[in-house]
C-alpha cells in the first residue's frame, strides 16, 4: 500500500459526493481523494440537479441530512436562504417545508465545496468520465491515468430503456423518451393530448411540471397495475412500535396489514406503518430467503414502491386536483401495439378489465423508471470491469452484487478487494437502498469501510440497518 494511497470514487451524485465528504473526515493526513463527476457541481446528481421548480423533495427537509450531521441540518439551513422565502409553497401548514429539490442538490454541493476547500489539496474533483481500472490506475477519458489504490463506484441510475413497441418510434416528435431532459417538456401544448406510460413517482413530476407549464388537455396514465405513489404526511408522528424482521414474507406480511389495522383504531394514519417498516428494511430484506425475495419483486414490489417512495403534498395537490376535474385518468392497462402519423402516436390499450382500445395522443411521454437490470452495460467503465470478471449484476436484476462489507462480487463469486460499491447499485444485497437517510449512512458505512481496507485503524460501519 502506497505511503499517501489515493481512493478513486466514480460518480458525483450525493452517494460519491457524501462518501467524499465523510473519507475527508475521518481520513488521516496523506490519504487523498478524486472524485470523477462529469457535472461542474457535485453533490447533485439526476436527482437534486433538476431545474424545474414543481420537483420537490418527497420529505420534509428536516429528514433531510447527510450522516455526520445533527437532525434537522438540511431544515435550519435551508429556512436561511432566499430560495425559501421566494418559494411559498414550500411551507405547509403545520410548519414543515418541501424545498424544491435542487435546493438539497445546492446544499450537498456546498458542503462538497467546503470540504474540499478544507482539505489542503487532499480532495479533487475532475470532470472526467473513468474508463478502465487496473493495476496501473484509473484511465478517464481525457487520457488521463490516475492512481488507485481503491476504487468507489457510486454511480447513478441506468437510463431508461424504450419498451420494445416504442423502440421503432425513437425518433417521432410526439415521443418523449427522457422527461428528465432539460425542455423536454416545454413544447407541450396547453391543450395537447398526452399519455404518460408509468404511473410512478416520474409521472407524478412529469405531470406536476406540465401542469406548471400550463397544460390542461387530457393526461391517460397508464402502467401494468395503475397505482399512483401515495402522499407523504403533513406534519409528524410518533414512531410505530411494530416488529417486522422475522418470519416468512406472508407472515410479515400479515402482521404489517394487522398493524395498519391497529393503527388506524388509534386515528394513526397507515404511513407511521410503513416507515416502521422502511427503518428495519435492511435487516428485514436480508432475513429473506432468496425465493422469498423473488416473489416480493415479483409480487409486491409495485404496491410497496408507491407507498415507501411517497410524492410531496404540492405534487399530490396536483394529482388530486386534475383527477378531479377530469384532465386526468389512470389506468391498469398493457400497451399492446403502438402506430403513427406524422404528427401523433395512437396507442392499443389492453386494460385489466374491459376491452382493448385505441388511444391517439400528441405525446406520449415514458416514465417506467431506470433500465436497473442494465446497469453493468450502462457506461464504458463497468462494461470493461464485468468483461474482466471483477463486477457483476446481482441475481435479482437490482444492481450490482456486493459480499456484506459492499465490496463489489466477480464472475467467479469471489469478492474483488480493491471495489467498493455505493448506493442504490449495492441494494440487491442491502434491500433498503433507495431514498434517504438509508443512501447517506451506506455512503458514511463505505467511508469507512474503504479506510479500514487501506489498512488504517478506524471502525469500519458495516453498511447494515
């Protein structure tokens, strides 16, 4: 091991920009840090980068927080800035706020900044994209090679792939592959016909951003089981007592809808359920066989995803508001053929119960969430790893396969040292992995965890709840 080793971490989203933060504190002198984000800001990411002002975060921003920080950090220093009081919105009644998101994306890229700024030169960051790692190094795409001692992939969500029927079409003007693009949507026309082929939380910011926009033609959402996210709680509860983290998957199962039960005898509402059981997620998934694992993808994921990963009340008004006066309907529904014009897309439609039918929009806009099980192929640099054998996709199709301590599994099963992986791509193995604070304590468990691999004597926090 190098005198003064060098951690490379790939991906300057919040997951690479907080294990950054967290390695600069506790590192000792001589250890130092490179961040690869192609972004001029990191912290961000896809997620807190977004421009668009009806993105909000899907918490109260006293949830909001990375792990080395007292409670309510993100709250206080967000209720200091002029975004806040220039956003009335953001405020609810009750007194809790939901910042627009960029606002938690500027906050992490400050404390970046600062540490970094702290750091006498020990924390760099290069807008560079990484292509290989071996004994040399890390290779970026400039050229570049940099030495690694350890390599961190924090790296994002795949993009969305086309669903087969759409692929034909990628280049039809009423096709809007990537909400998330920036304009993407500002072409819509105030009385245009839209479909939205999804009906999770993308779609929910998708419709909230046209809404703004101005759009009030008629929207059909449509997805296999046509469940919209649910509304996260105004205001605060107490926590629910309720144990879930032993049994098969039917008997927790039942004792969750039993609490739900029990819950609202006492006017509790079902969400103080469902965060008892998001804060016991990690040790509840792994308790799971993997058969068992199997079938809650399989089986239950659609119904849990839309009640763990809640919308902003802002976005729920929205939603509440044109399902009520009719410019919105959702859907159970298949898309089973796809055809066009010049000008509009016209969609068959086989619904759970009823008869197919067709469907002509000016736009149809997919929201079906990140191509998951695509990952390893998503970018130059784990492409060249999973040919070499040193990563490789989890058996559930979630991300990347990681051993307990996060380092990344290679073709042959065996743990590859020099590998760690961070965030939602380890959630095969973790479960919990998705939102926050479960993404900020992996990232500070990874920090640690990648100064003990170096041979230093810090308690490593292994990634678990």
């Amino acid at each position: 091991m190098n005198a003064e080793p060098q951690v490379v971490i790939v991906g300057g989203g919040f997951s690479g920009a907080a294990v950054a933060i967290e390695l600069l504190r506790l590192a000792p002198e001589g250890v130092r840090v490179i961040l690869l984000e192609p972004r001029a800001v990191p912290g961000a990411g896809v997620a807190y980068s977004t421009t668009e002002p009806s993105h909000r975060i899907n918490v109260p921003a006293a949830r909001m927080q990375l792990a080395d920080e007292e409670e309510g950090a993100f709250d206080r220093w967000y209720r200091r800035q002029p975004a806040f009081a220039d956003d009335p919105q953001a405020l609810r009644e009750e007194g809790t706020v939901y910042p627009q998101r960029a606002q938690f994306g500027l906050y992490v890229a400050q404390r970046f900044a600062n540490a970094a700024r702290n750091s006498g030169g020990r924390l760099t960051h290069l807008r560079e994209q990484a292509l290989t790692f071996d004994e040399r190094g890390v290779t970026t795409d400039s050229g570049r090679l940099l030495e690694a001692d350890l390599l961190v992939l924090a790296i994002s969500h795949p993009p969305p792939s086309l669903p087969r029927l759409a692929a034909p079409f990628r280049d039809h003007p009423a096709l809007i592959a990537n909400p998330w693009r920036s304009e993407a949507l500002t072409a819509i026309a105030s009385d245009a016909r839209v479909a939205v082929m999804g009906t999770g939380l993308t779609m929910a910011d998708t419709l909230a951003a046209i809404t703004r926009l101005g759009h009030r033609g008629p929207v059909t959402a449509f997805s296999r089981r046509g469940l919209l996210s649910r509304s996260n709680l105004s205001g605060e509860s107490e926590a629910w007592p309720g144990d879930y983290r032993q049994g098969t998957l039917r008997q927790r199962l039942r004792r969750i809808r039993e609490d739900i039960s029990r819950a609202a005898e006492q006017g509790l509402p079902w969400q103080v359920v469902l965060d008892a059981v998001r804060n016991q997620g990690q040790t509840l998934w792994q308790g799971l066989t993997f058969a068992d694992r199997q079938r809650f993808l399989r089986h239950l994921r659609s119904y849990w995803d839309v009640h763990r990963y809640r919308i902003a009340p802002q976005v729920a008004d929205v939603l509440s508001q044109r399902s009520n006066d009719g410019s919105l309907k959702v859907l159970a529904a298949r898309l089973t053929a796809l055809d066009s014009d010049t000008r509009t897309l016209t969609l068959t439609l086989n619904p759970r119960r009823g008869q197919p039918y067709t469907l002509t929009v000016d736009h149809l806009i997919l929201t079906t969430g990140p191509a998951h099980n695509a990952l390893t192929e998503s970018q130059p640099l784990l492409q060249e790893l999973t040919r070499r054998g040193l990563i490789r996709a989890d058996a559930l199709g979630l991300g990347l396969d990681v051993d307990a301590r996060s380092h990344a599994i290679g073709r042959e099963g065996q743990s590859t040292p020099k590998i760690l992986v961070c965030g939602p791509a380890a959630r095969g193995r973790f479960g919990e992995l998705m939102g926050l604070p479960q993404v900020a304590d992996h990232a500070a468990a990874i920090a640690g965890e990648t100064l003990a691999t170096l041979g230093f004597s810090l308690p490593a926090r292994c990634p678990v709840s």
